[in-house]
C-alpha cells in the first residue's frame, strides 16, 4: 500500500514539475513577445489591418509655346460608402435626403438608391460604390449631401481619389507628347515630352493611411493624408499648336491620299533649333492612321537624294569640285564594278555642272563625282561627313533616337561600291531629324543648333529653369559652301524636280528624295518619298522635312510628287499667318508744306491746346493722335488721307468739341 502511494505521489510531482516547467515556457515566451519580438508581432498585426498607400501627385501641366495645353492632370474620385460605421440615428435620420440628393446629382429614381444603401446596411458593406470617375465639382457637392456632410466617421462616407492624365489636343502629336508609366517595381516606360521632362513633371507622391475591412478592400482612415502629395512642375514645350495641327492635316490628307503606310513631318525655328511641329503616322489594319511610333526622332533609314546636299556641301568644302564641276552622266546609266547606277531619266542628262546635277537629282553624276575624287582616298570623304556632325546622335532629350550610320573604310561592309552609293543616298542611315539639322545648318549659314523640344519649367508664373538655344556646331561648313548650295536649293524648286511646289508668294529652298526601300530580285519594289528644306529662302525662319514610306506606286512614289506638296501645304498655311510689318517713310510721300505745317501747328497745339492746326493731306493714324490729345472728337469719312476739316485752320478750339475729317 505503502509502496502505491509512494509511486502516485511521484507521479504527482512529475507531473507538477512539467507543468512547472511548461510555465516557466510559457512566461519565457511571453516575456519574449512582449519585450523582445512584440515590435515585430505588433507590425504585422498592423500591416494586416493597416497599411500606408502612394498618393500619386498631379503632374505638371505641359504647354505649348504659346500657353495652350498639350497634357494636363485631372483629378477624378470614386464615392463609397460605409454602411456599418453610421448609427442607426443617423442612419434613419439622413436616408431619405441622401437618396433624394443623390437622385437629383446622378438622375436615378430615389428608390434605387433607398434600396441599395438599406441593403448595405442590412449586409454590413462598408464599402458600397455610389460613383466612379467624378469630376472635383460633384465630389465638392456630393461632400455636403446629407449623412455624407457628417465625415468619414459618422457619415461613412469613402473618398477615393486618382489622377488622370488628358490631352486636350486630342490624337494630335499624341507620340510627340507621349507618356510616363512606372510598373510595379519601381521602374519607368518613358515616351515623349511626357517622359523625357517626367523628373519635372511627376511631382512628389503623398501618402494616406487605410484599413483593411474586407478581402482586398481598403478603406481610408479619416479625412486628411500623413504626408500631401506636392504637384510637379510646368513645362513649357517649343510646339506650336497651330503649326502642328497644319503639319497633321497636311501629312495625314497625303498619307491617305497614296496609302502609304507611314509618314513624318518635322518644323523647326531655323535660328533657335525649336521644334514647333512634330507628326508621325502609321497604317493601321484597318487602314486608319494614329500616331504608332515617332518616326523622326527613332527611325533611321537611307535618305535617298536627300543626301545629296550632305555629299556636295563635303565635295565643294574639299574643294574637289565646284558648282561648274562637268559630269558626263553618259546615257544614265553609269557601271561600278558589278552594279550599275541609274538616273531616272532615260537615257540620261549628257554632260552637266554640278549644280545642274544637283537641280535634276542626277544619282549618275553624284556617283561619278564622289567616286573620281575620293576613289585614291575614301576616308578624305567619310571624315568631312562626320566632322559635319553626321557620324553621332543629336543627343536628343526625347528618348530612342536612332542611331546614324555612316560606313568607314576597312568596315565590314566596306565595298568598292560604297563610295558611289553613299553619293547619292544608299550604304548610309540616318533620322528625319538628323536630316534636317542638317538642312536647317545650311539655311543658317553652316551653323548647326540643336533640335530642342522644351523652353522653361516652371511653377505658376516662376520660372524654374530655362533652356536656350544650343549650338552643335558652329560652322559644319564654309560660309560661302553654305551660300551656293542655298542657291541650288533654291533652283530644285525653281527649274529643278522640285518646280511643281514653287510660288509666287515666297521663295522655297530645298530637295527631294526618292529611295528604293528594298532590295532583292524576288522583292516587289517599294519606296521612300521625301523632302527637306527650309522657307522663306531669302530670310529662312522655318526648316522643314516630310518622309513618306511606302505609297502605292500607282499613284505615285517620286518625292516631288509624294513629299514636297506636303512641305508646300505647311509652308503656305504657316507663311500666311506670318505677320508682316511694311515700315512707310511718310517724309518720303509727304510734301515740306504738309510736314513744315504739321509740326508749326503740332508746336502750336502743345502750347495753347486751343489752335486747330492744318491737317490736309496727312495720314489719319497720325490726325486722329493729334487731335485726340488736343481733346476733340474726331469722326472719320472714308480712308486715307484728310481730304478736308469741318473746322479750318487758326480757329480756336474747345475741349470736347467734334470735328469732322473727310478723307480719300
């Protein structure tokens, strides 16, 4: 018995004892959490329920140079509401004036949203929708609606605010505006004006507490933010809405005229380097056409002809010709080893200068010219090409610009042929935007600036940074290399292929480019149909390039008939909205007695303001100023000048009093 008991009582304080040390875990534990890990515990028992958010901040506006909107943010909301946080006071109180108010605001019967907003109660939905997408006007109104008056705490009202990003231009120079968008990791898409000024553009994200009151849904936690977001800067851009929208039509009007499957049009200030206008279309499926991708700045492609003033202004800079220089096209077609080059015509232009070649886009001249001279020392020519800025990028702020490419000897694709196709634009790339730097350095007399899309930054009426006007390089060229090949630029459209876009009304500078866009037995032939050039020609202000690709051949695929109509479009349209100020001399047209008597009287006049002066035969600008600060009223009959005055000469005069002028 004794024993029994002795192995129970063992038992006992075994047990005791694990049940002592089970304790002593236990306090260990929870010292442990309390004091040691409980920080960590605590966060993500807070994380679960609570949880902090990025409020994106508004982007600045971009502008075009002008003021006018390119991409502004709009803020939109998104009203919820949370049923179970409102008492049954309130609730009662409120429900009928909410739903009336809510009818009225978004013209829905009052029982919809009597039903809706009793079943969320009845359901316990703290997060209800009412409305998506609302302006900052209604979300201001609907803040003061009964019940929702009361706050997110005793009204359940849930405010959810976002930004969106507009274009008030619409689909024009959508690329050229473009876009900025970070993905989940933290990294950018930047497209555009958009992306290239995003740093000052996006702002400062604020952040809001929320939490967490149902599977993924969210809801804010009072009224106000932890931290206000802080909106971005202003850009000021160089486009010109009006010349962009003249650069659109006219591109988009030809595109769908040839069926072409792409196009760009580039304008540019000549002395500044501001791109004013900037357009880039492509084909879709459907045969629409949308702004796909910006051909001008990205897509680098053999220029054709066009590069031919890149080829002459080296030749007359290496002094290896001049504009007489004579060429025997032979019968237009011209062997260099195994390829043959070709002129348009048939049976070629016989023996002509090099400025006649240039006029009539002769490839066998170019090639023949080119070849002859730099044959015995090719990389004499490519080093003028890349000391004239042709071998590097412009170094663009908008991102993907392409890259050039000029072959060097001892390259890969270096060939015996190179030099006499390089002449006339094949074996070499480059960009529509490239290309007309380039054109635009030679309008400025071989100064080369840099295309610049951006003025100022700025915060309201403050300006944060400015940029200027940047110069590549300040001489590409002579400036009388540059003062000949203007003046066969100025003959492509006077007597050359260009004659079809010639006027009356101003001088036009430039050439034409047509390029075989494929090669290859077994390809059916497609083309690139451009021209560059620059306006008025005697006193350039606007540089300009339009690039086609691949328009149908039946209607046409020579850039004098694809290309340079569009170059005239934008050009006339912006040269008749350019204002023009004619200076008179009236001391030329005006007799001494008109002007001995102008100013006896004018003298006269200042010191008694009482003596009406002589004023025949005198402008009516010029009458109208004296006798308004004499104190008379002045009526006019007819244009011109005075013909005659009701109150005649010498006579006293009084404040206020009306005379009449009759001119002719």
């Amino acid at each position: 018995m004794a024993i029994k008991e002795k192995n129970i009582l063992n038992r006992l304080y075994f047990i005791a004892a694990c049940m002592f040390i089970f304790a002593i875990v236990v306090l260990v534990k929870l010292i442990n959490i309390q004091f040691v890990e409980g920080d960590m515990y605590r966060k993500k028992a807070q994380e679960r329920v609570f949880k902090t958010f990025d409020i994106p901040a508004n982007r600045g506006n971009l502008y075009d140079s002008k003021g006018n909107l390119l991409a502004t943010s709009v803020p939109k909301y998104d009203v919820r509401f949370d049923a179970l946080t409102v008492t049954d006071k309130d609730f009662r109180r409120h429900i009928k004036p909410l739903c009336e108010a809510l009818s009225k605001e978004f013209r829905k019967p009052v029982s919809h949203y009597d039903k809706i907003l009793r079943t969320a109660r009845a359901n316990k939905n703290r997060y209800l929708l009412i409305r998506r997408n609302l302006g900052y006007s209604q979300y201001m109104r609907i803040k003061k609606f009964p019940l929702f008056e009361l706050g997110a705490n005793r009204g359940g009202l849930i405010i959810e605010q976002r930004t969106v990003r507009e274009h008030p231009i619409g689909k024009i120079a959508e690329r050229t505006v473009g876009y900025e968008r970070r993905d989940e990791q933290g990294y950018y898409t930047r497209v555009g004006l958009e992306g290239a000024y995003g740093p000052f553009l996006r702002g400062k994200d604020g952040k809001r507490k929320k939490q967490k009151i149902a599977k993924n849904q969210w809801k804010p936690i009072g009224d106000a933010n932890e931290v206000e977001p802080q909106d971005g800067y202003d850009v000021v851009s160089t486009i010109d809405v009006n010349i962009q929208d003249i650069a659109h039509h006219a591109l988009l009007k030809q595109l769908e005229a040839f069926k072409a499957e792409h196009g760009t049009v580039v304008v540019m200030e000549t002395k500044t380097g501001e791109i004013k206008a900037i357009s880039n279309l492509g084909r879709t499926n459907a045969g629409k056409y949308y702004e796909k991708l910006n051909y001008a700045v990205g897509e680098a492609h053999e220029p054709g002809s066009t590069f031919k003033l890149m080829t002459m202004v080296a030749a007359l800079e290496d002094k290896v010709i001049d504009s007489s220089y004579v060429i025997d096209t032979e019968n237009g077609r011209v062997k260099f080893y195994d390829r043959v080059v070709k002129d348009s015509k048939w049976g070629g232009y016989g023996k002509i200068s090099a400025a006649k070649a240039f006029e009539l886009s002769s490839n066998t001249a170019f090639a023949k010219m080119i070849h002859e001279n730099y044959k015995d020392n090719p990389r004499k020519f490519i080093d003028r090409l890349i000391n004239m800025g042709l071998g590097e990028t412009l170094g663009l702020s908008i991102r993907g610009e392409g890259k050039p490419k000029i072959p060097y000897p001892g390259d890969e694709d270096w060939y015996g042929t190179t030099l006499a196709w390089m002449a006339h634009g094949y074996g070499v790339a480059v960009t529509p935007l490239q290309t007309l730097a380039f054109y635009n350095a030679i309008a400025n007399g071989g100064e080369m600036v840099k295309p610049r899309f951006i003025r100022e930054v700025k915060t309201w009426d403050k300006t944060r940074e400015k940029f200027d006007k940047e110069i590549l390089n300040s001489a590409i060229c002579s400036k009388q290399t540059a003062k000949i090949a203007q003046e066969m630029m100025v003959n492509v459209v006077k007597r050359g292929t260009a004659t079809n876009i010639k006027t009356n009304d101003f001088l036009i500078a430039g050439k034409t480019g047509t390029c075989w866009g494929n090669y290859g037995k077994d390809k059916e032939r497609e083309y690139i149909s451009s021209f560059a050039g620059y306006f008025p020609a005697d006193e350039p202000i606007y540089s300009c390039i339009v690039v086609i690709h691949k328009p149908n051949k039946k209607k046409g695929y020579y850039g004098s008939e694809v290309a340079a109509p569009v170059f005239k479009t934008i050009a006339t349209k912006i040269y008749n909205d350019i204002p023009v100020i004619d200076e008179v001399s009236y001391t030329a047209i005006e007799s001494n007695s008109v002007v001995s008597s102008y100013e006896k009287y004018y003298k006269s006049a200042q010191k008694y303001k009482t003596i009406m002066p002589n004023v025949t035969g005198m402008p009516a600008m010029d009458v109208i100023s004296l006798l308004e600060n004499m104190g008379l009223k002045v009526e006019l009959r007819g244009s011109g000048r005075v013909r005659k005055q009701s109150i005649a000469p010498g006579s006293k005069v009084k404040i206020d009093q009306t005379i009449r002028l009759e001119l002719s």
